[in-house]
C-alpha cells in the first residue's frame, strides 16, 4: 500500500476532533476542511490505478487537496475556531512531503 495513502488516512482520523470544533463556529470550513481531507485519500487511491500522466495527475490533484487542507487549518486558528491541531500538522506536512514526492 502506498504510504502517502496510509498517511492521509491517518490524518482523517486527527482530523475528525478538529472539524467537530470548527463546525460550532463555521460549518461551511468545516465543510470544506472534510472534503479536502477525503478528496485528497480519494485522489491517493486513483493514482494508484492509473499509468503514466493520468497517475501524475491524480497525485498532483491530492497534493493540492492536501495544501487545501492547510489553509483550512490557517483559516481555522486565524478566526480562533480550532483547538490543537499540532499532531495533525505534522502529519499533514509529512503528507505534503510524499505527495511532492510523487508529482516530481
């Protein structure tokens, strides 16, 4: 199994705790921080099926579901919404790191 994959899975699951608490102040982040998060597995698992520039793509399209994420996340301590979320951004820079890693 692909660690990029394994990884982002991980992250959903630090992930989960942080959306709740930013969904009591805006559901629409929230929203979107979820969708990033899942796109960005979604994304990991095509890849692993496709050839040539269609696996490129779909990796480039995770790496940037995953920087969406980050912005979520800046967005989310920028208003004051989120809690702790300093494992999840460890994990989800080591994430950026692999998906890098597979778009280069």
């Amino acid at each position: 199994m692909l660690v990029a994959y394994t990884v982002a899975l991980d992250l959903i699951r630090q992930l989960r705790p942080i959306v709740d608490q930013i969904k009591m102040h805006d559901a629409h982040l929230a929203d979107q921080l979820r969708r990033a998060a899942t796109n960005t597995l979604a994304n990991l698992a095509e890849g692993q099926r496709r050839v040539a520039g269609n696996k490129r793509r779909a990796y480039e399209n995770a790496h940037g579901e995953a920087r969406e994420m980050l912005g979520c996340l800046d967005c989310a301590l920028a208003w004051g919404y989120a809690t702790d979320d300093a494992q999840a951004r460890v994990t989800l820079d080591r994430l950026l790191g692999l998906c890098w890693g597979l778009t280069q």
